[in-house]
C-alpha cells in the first residue's frame, strides 16, 4: 500500500498495530528497507517513506537540508498518526533533530554520522562534486562509500569499473541515479553540526543501535551520544556493520532490537 501527504512525500505502508516510520540514509529509498518493514508488520504497521528527491516523493527544492526534511517528516506524522521514529545514518540524524520539536515518543537510531571528535564524516564532498561535474558517477559513488567507511579497505582502481558494471546492469541502473542525491545527505549532517550537548533536551525514550563491524568514527559519535540523551537505551549488534537495516544487510537483527523497543 502506498501513501501521499499533501506535500508529495509517498511512502509504503505494512502490517498492523502500533504505528512506526523508517526514514532510510544515504543513497537509498524506501525500497532498501522492505525486508526491515516486514519482519516488524507482523506487530506493528510501518511507513517507510521516500525521502524527498528519492524513489516516488517530490523533487527537493534549491537549499533543501536538515530543516525541510523535518518539516517532510512532520507531514508524515500528522498524516499517519505515528509517533514512533525509526532512522538509519543521515534519517538517525532527521529524527533526532525531529525529536526536539515533533511529537514523537521514541526513536531508534542506527549510527547517525555527526561531527565529533575531530572527524569530519563529509571529507568526501569535495572530490564527490568534482567528479560529479565531469560525469564520472562511478567514481563518486565510490568516493561516498570510501568516505563514508564502506569498503574502507578495497582499492579505489578496482571499486571503479565494478562500479560502472554495476550502474550499467539492471539491477544497479537504481544506484547510479542515487548518487547525485547524497547532496542532499551532506547537506542534513552539515545543518546538523555542533556540539552533541545540544542533544540534551531530547526527552524522549531513545535506542541507540550500532554494528560490531562498523567504522570507528560511527561507533565514537555513538559513544558521544550515549551519556548525553537522558532517556537512552545502547544495543551494539555482533557481526554487521553500518547497513544492517538494508535489505542487504541483517535487517532481522535490527527487527528484533525494533520490536523490543517499540514494543
């Protein structure tokens, strides 16, 4: 089942229950967490929807970042009724703000990647663009995905053609055309910067989810995070690392981390 609300934010609908939003990361849509979607439709119903320049949502506007993501996201609760928020990467980053002027009662955060500690989870953006403006979408997808810890240790001379094969098939036409959207991913961890003890005055019951093998920057900000929300809750989930919600990932592990909390 699809939804709209009335500022073109279409999302997919699953299941019964207690109602939960899934707000996906970077190059991804709502697509990427189906397999999430439906390990929890059996207790609950699950909106997951397209962020705004992705998969069947509107266009993002000129300057779209932090602020109208939350303002997409507050469509999304009003018209569902659902207080409950779940985010994965740059979407951890949207409820958390979200959770410091929406009514929401409790959100689940899977390694939302603030600055903290020195380390700068955008390094990447500026040879992101350049290679953006020449064409080369190959090479900036696996600028993103070196800069942002995935694949940290294969070469970037064999991640390149791989890459281009991969934007060519079928199967990853979808990725190729999602690269240029991590803009807009950038643009939600920039609004977002600042000390973590602003998040202090996030009152509401939060799960802090994290995996085993993810990048250690991802893992400090989690660190960073844990004794400043004064309502918190820390799973860290053996053998996965940063896209455990994704379909390929182990999107059961976070279900059953999910249902427990939401429950």
């Amino acid at each position: 089942m699809t939804g709209t609300t009335g500022t073109d934010i279409r999302w997919r609908a699953f299941g019964g229950g207690p109602k939960i939003v899934l707000l996906h990361g970077g190059m991804q849509t709502s697509a990427n967490l189906t397999r999430l979607a439906r390990a929890l439709a059996t207790d609950f119903t699950v909106y997951v929807p397209d962020r705004r320049g992705r998969g069947r949502s509107g266009p993002a506007a000129a300057g779209h970042g932090l602020r109208a993501e939350i303002d997409d996201l507050a469509a999304v609760l009003d018209e569902t009724g659902a207080r409950n928020v779940f985010g994965l990467s740059s979407g951890a980053v949207i409820a958390l703000r979200a959770a410091m002027e929406l009514p929401i009662d409790r959100i689940a955060l899977y390694e939302p990647p603030l600055k903290y500690g020195g380390h700068d989870p955008l390094a990447w953006l500026p040879r992101f663009e350049k290679e953006l403006g020449r064409g080369r979408r190959a090479a900036a997808f696996v600028t993103v995905t070196k800069g942002t810890g995935e694949l940290r240790h294969v070469p970037r001379a064999a991640l390149i053609p791989m890459a281009g094969l991969m934007m060519r098939s079928g199967a990853g036409r979808g990725i190729g055309e999602l690269v240029p959207t991590m803009r807009l991913d950038a643009a939600v961890v920039e609004d977002a910067a600042g000390p973590l003890s602003a998040y202090a005055t996030v009152d509401v019951e939060t799960l802090l989810l994290g995996g085993e093998r993810s990048p250690a920057y991802l893992t400090a900000v989690l660190n960073g995070l844990e004794p400043v929300l004064p309502r918190v809750r820390r799973v860290t989930l053996s053998g996965v690392g940063h896209l455990a919600a994704d379909d390929s990932g182990r999107p059961e592990l976070v279900a059953a981390e999910l249902r427990r909390f939401f429950r």
